[in-house]
C-alpha cells in the first residue's frame, strides 16, 4: 500500500473512533429508553467498522487530534443545552455526513474486494439515517426552523462584520459604530424575516401545485395516489420569525461591546471569532460539511468582507476630508 493511499485510509480509522466515542458518550448521559436502544446498535456496530479499518490500515491505536476532541465536547455541550433533541439531531447529521464519506471511497475502490466491505458499511449508515430521521419525525423535531435560525445568524454575523469594517473607518467614537450597527442589524433583521416570509410562501404554493398536479395526473391514469412521508412543513411566518430573530442577535452580539463602552477593537473582535467558531461548527453540522473546512471559508469571508468595506470607507473620507 503506497503512503498517499495508506494516509488516505487511516482518516476513517480516526472518523470511526471519532463516532464511536461519540456514540458511547452519549449513550453514557441519555435517559430516554428509545434513544439509549438507538445509542446501544450504534456503538456495536461503529465497534465493528472501527475494527474492519484497523485491520486494513493496521492503525492499532488511534487517537483523537485536538481538533477532533474540540468537536466531539461541542457535540455533547449541544446535547447538554437541547437535551434529547439534540441527541436526534446528531444521530442523523452524523449518519448522513457517513453515507457521503463512504459512498466517495465505496466508488474508489467499487472494484476492489474492499469495495464490498465498504458497500456493508454504507447499506449501515443509510439504515442509521432511517431511524435517525423516523425517532426525528415522531417527535415533531424541526429541521426547517433550526436551519431558519443557523442561516438568519449566519447572515447577520457576516452583514455586521462587513458593516463594521465600514463604520470603524468612518466614525472616530466607537459608540457611534455600535449604533449604527444596531440600526442596521434591526433593519437587516426586518428585510431578511420579509425576505424569508415571501420566498418560502413561494416554495409553498410551487409544492402545493406540484402535489395537485401529480393527484390529477395519477386519477387520470387511474392510479392510485402514494401517501407521502409525514414530514412537517412550517409555515413561511414562523420560518420567517426565525430568519428576523437569530438575524438581528447575529448581528447584535458582534456590535454589543461597543453599546456597553468598550474603548478598543480587541474585546469585540475575540467576541466575533468565538461566534465564527460556534457559526462554522453548526453550518458544518446541518450541513453535513468538514468543520475545519467551512471555518477557513468562514474566516477568509469575513476577514476579506471587512477589509474591503473599511479600505473603502477609508478611501472616501480620505478623499472628502469627512471627519465624524
């Protein structure tokens, strides 16, 4: 096995011991019986496919990176916050971000005798997700609003960041700053909840049409209609109450300090990469995307946002003398 490959490989080896010590974490502080019986196949069978992956890499005691132990506390914290619906959650996003990394190796190696064993693991993860999302589905858990709330704090941390860049050029009193990024949080929060109400009220209609379509076409053709999967659909208000709400506390949080007198960039700027930490490691999670990446992306997003808007803002009050 040449080195590249064998690099290649011993990432599943650290990614199943990652969900296993995940899973027995979590089996260790879950009272609900439904969701230990859950818990319990799960760290049997990641038990298995951890094994399976040392004995082909020959990985015979793996640890976990700081990195990977900084994610796994940020999973049970989540648990500890939400409680049992945060354990749901995570069953599922685990599960799906599992098909997805083995359904990649599973097409490299399809026509190799790994690639049986691999398409095992991948029939485990998809059955996984089926219970994940069925224990998700009878407890009423809303994906919709959760994503709501993630996305509409994203956009408001990253409007902010830009904002400031902006505002720090401008005014020489950073009271002023947070004032103004306070006016545009609330009005940022106001146009993206109206945003959110009118295009997922749209989405609605669209779907509605599309499922009167399929029941007309199928009684023409004398067929008998499927019943969809219940899966609940929130409604455009309360998603868009959502969107306005984290929105505006995306956008407050970053800006806060200078409301309360903070007399240096330093202790807002600390403030705002704490909530990129926390922003990257939930847009990962419902995403199913590698935290570490969508950090980078985050960071470089950001960093470039504020420096284009301060060199901007720089730029005119230099060339019309403004002073503030």
């Amino acid at each position: 096995m040449e080195d590249k490959e064998k690099r290649y490989l011993n990432q599943f080896v650290t990614s199943e011991l990652f969900d296993l010590t995940l899973y027995q974490e979590l089996l260790r502080i879950e009272k609900e019986n439904s969701l230990k019986a859950i818990l319990s196949e799960l760290v049997e069978i990641e038990k298995k496919h951890f094994e399976f992956w040392q004995g082909v890499t020959g990985v015979s005691q793996p640890k976990l990176s700081v990195f990977l132990k900084t994610k796994l506390n940020l999973f049970l914290i989540f648990r500890k916050i939400f409680g049992p619906v945060a354990t749901v959650l995570i069953l599922e996003m685990i599960e799906i971000y599992g098909i997805k990394k083995y359904f990649l190796v599973w097409q490299k190696y399809k026509e190799t005798p790994l690639g049986e064993k691999i398409k095992e693991i991948l029939k485990d993860e998809f059955e996984h997700e089926d219970k994940a999302i069925t224990e998700r589905i009878q407890r009423k858990i809303s994906v919709d609003k959760i994503r709501s709330a993630i996305f509409g704090f994203n956009d408001g941390l990253i409007e902010i960041f830009g904002a400031l860049g902006g505002f720090l050029a401008a005014f020489q009193n950073y009271f002023l700053v947070g004032f103004a990024g306070f006016i545009v949080g609330l009005a940022g929060a106001i146009s993206m909840g109206a945003s959110a109400f009118l295009s997922t009220k749209s989405e609605r209609e669209i779907e509605e049409i599309e499922e009167r379509k399929k029941e007309i076409l199928e009684q023409i053709n004398f067929k008998e209609t499927k019943e969809s999967p219940n899966f609940k659909r929130e409604d455009a208000l309360s998603l868009s109450f959502y969107v306005g709400i984290f929105y505006f506390l995306g956008a407050l949080l970053p800006v806060s300090p200078f409301l309360l007198g903070a007399k240096s960039v330093i202790f807002p700027a600390l403030i705002g990469l704490f909530l990129v930490l926390i922003l990257s490691f939930f847009t990962a999670f419902f995403a199913g995307e590698n935290l570490l990446k969508r950090l980078k992306s985050n960071l470089i997003i950001i960093v470039g946002v504020i420096l284009i808007t301060y060199s901007i803002s720089y730029l005119v009050k230099r060339s019309f003398g403004i002073e503030i």
